[in-house]
C-alpha cells in the first residue's frame, strides 16, 4: 500500500497542528498554527485533561480545564488536519472536490460538541471530544458520498 503526500500530511497534522502545513512547505502557516495550539492547549489546560482522562480520571479532567478556551481545541485542531490534507492534495496538482471538506468540518463540530456533553456525563471532555469527532467525521464522509453533490 502506498501512502499519499495528503494523507502523511495529514497523519503529521493529526500529531501536532501544524506540522503538515511545515510538510506543505507552509511554514508561516505551519508555525502559526503551532502557536495557537500552545496557546489554546496551555490556556485551556488541556494536558492536564489528558492526563486525567487516560487514568480514567473524568471528573477531574471536566473540572481542570477552563471551557472558554477548551472549546476552541477541536476547531483548531481539525482545521490544521483538513487544511495540510486539502493543501497537499492542490500541490501534488490533483482535483480537490470542495465536498470532501465535509468530513472535516463536520468533525470540528463534533468535537466540541462532545466535549461539551463530556463536562456531565461520558468520559470527560477529551475522550467525549475525541467520540465526537469520530463521529461527525463518518457522518460527513457520509454525506460527501452518498447525498451531496460537488459544491
């Protein structure tokens, strides 16, 4: 099986954002969105909330992050994802239909909206974010698919 630009592109943005725009060669982009995860991540206390969440710790994950700036992560996240993916695929001088964002948007809504739900009931805002984006993901891959046509 061999592995495209876009999708090393993605799988280095899925490991930190930002690292598949500095891939893409985007480096003020790349770094810019680094900076905004250190931002967002220190902030919102979102290691910390890992921490918790991967002891099975899910009340104190939901109580160490501050919810104003935890909110924004999956957004974040997600757009660096989808962006070095979509980038890539422009610079290898393929065809990117604009519905195969659908995944990726759908996922950033996901996972916060499951980090939301994370703060009541679930597994913590991480994991439930985590869920969330799972499942926004194959709800647009769906979509993108089988009902929308090419925008």
């Amino acid at each position: 099986m061999r592995i495209s630009r876009a999708q090393i592109a993605l799988l280095w943005s899925l490991t930190f954002p930002g690292f598949g725009q500095i891939y893409n060669r985007q480096v003020i982009k790349g770094f810019t969105l680094i900076g905004l995860e250190f931002l967002i991540n220190l902030q919102g206390g979102i290691n910390r909330a890992i921490l918790y969440s991967f002891h099975g710790q899910f009340a104190p994950a939901s109580q160490s992050v501050d919810w104003n700036w935890l909110l924004f992560y999956p957004c974040i996240y997600i757009f660096a994802a989808g962006e070095a993916f979509h980038q890539a695929t422009l610079q290898d001088h393929k065809e990117y239909p604009k519905k195969a964002l659908v995944p990726f948007i759908l996922a950033a809504m996901g996972g916060t909206i499951g980090a939301i739900y994370g703060y009541q009931f679930g597994f913590g805002p991480i994991f439930n974010g985590l869920i969330g984006m799972a499942i926004g993901a194959l709800i647009g891959q769906f979509l993108s698919k089988r009902i929308l046509v090419d925008l």
